[in-house]
C-alpha cells in the first residue's frame, strides 16, 4: 500500500459524510423561508430536544462542514 492510497483510506474514515437528500441545514432553511440563520437553528434544534428530527455532522459540496438534520424515524 503506497502512503497516497493510506492516506486516502484513512481520509474516508476520518472524514464527514456527505449530505444526503432528505436532510437539511440551518442555511438551507434559511434561503428557503427567508428567516436568519441563527433563527433557522433555533428551530431545527428545538425540534430535534422534541424527538421531532435527529442531526450530524456532514461535509457539503463545498467541502465545509455543516450540521443535517433529518425526521427522527
């Protein structure tokens, strides 16, 4: 094993998934309904305290880091 593909192994395993359709971010929310981020947030976490939705970390196309969220099944 060369230290490239190593590396590229251990990246798989260490790095965020990517986001899945179904899921949604604060952002996402936020373009949509046109309210703040920060207002956006606050409401997917306050649904996710109620059972409603579940979250995780995932990697977006643009290779920042961003917590989904997703129905709580």
């Amino acid at each position: 094993m060369t230290e490239y593909e190593l590396l590229e192994e251990l990246a798989k395993e260490l790095g965020l998934p990517e986001i899945e359709p179904g899921e949604v971010t604060a952002q996402m929310v936020a373009d949509y309904t046109g309210v703040s981020n920060s207002q956006a947030m606050r409401t997917l976490k306050a649904k996710e305290s109620a059972g409603l939705l579940k979250s995780r970390m995932v990697k977006m196309p643009n290779n920042h880091p961003a917590r989904a969220f997703r129905k709580a099944a």
